[in-house]
C-alpha cells in the first residue's frame, strides 16, 4: 500500500473530519493518498509523519479542501496534478 493510513482511489466526494492517524514503528508511507479523486475536504486531520515524509500526497485530484489540519496550509484547488503536504 502507498500509504500506513488512508488510501482513496477512484472517490467521488469524500470528507475528512477530526481524524488523526499513527504508527507504533516509523513509517516512511505518507499517512494519507489520494488518487484519482474528486472532491475532496480534510478538517481538523492530523497524521504522524518521520521526517521528510509527507503527512499528505495527492495525484489527480479535482476540487480539493484542506483545512485546519495542523502545520499543514489551508488549501483550496480546483486541481492538483501531484502535490506533497
């Protein structure tokens, strides 16, 4: 799997609230993926991270929502090719 937490592929319309996720052994996976999806809103979600990891990648994402998830930025896009949060 390309992440330890979540990983959504092919979704449409899919909401993250108040999730936070980790791992007992460092993890160099991204805690969430998404591909293929479009829209997408993440609130108040947190993930456990080593260093240099990413917490988030996105792929082929359309109408995408991040908000209020720690040190990540609040993000709003109507299409994100590849990005790393």
């Amino acid at each position: 799997m390309p992440s330890y937490g979540f990983f959504v592929r092919h979704v449409k319309g899919m909401e993250m609230t108040n999730v936070e996720v980790s791992y007992l052994k460092e993890d160099l996976r991204p805690a969430f993926m998404l591909e293929d999806v479009k829209g997408a809103e993440f609130n108040l979600v947190k993930g456990q991270h080593a260093p240099g990891v990413p917490v988030l990648r996105v792929k082929n994402v359309a109408d995408f929502t991040l908000f209020h998830c720690g040190l990540l930025p609040d993000t709003r896009a109507a299409m994100i090719e590849r990005k790393d949060f």
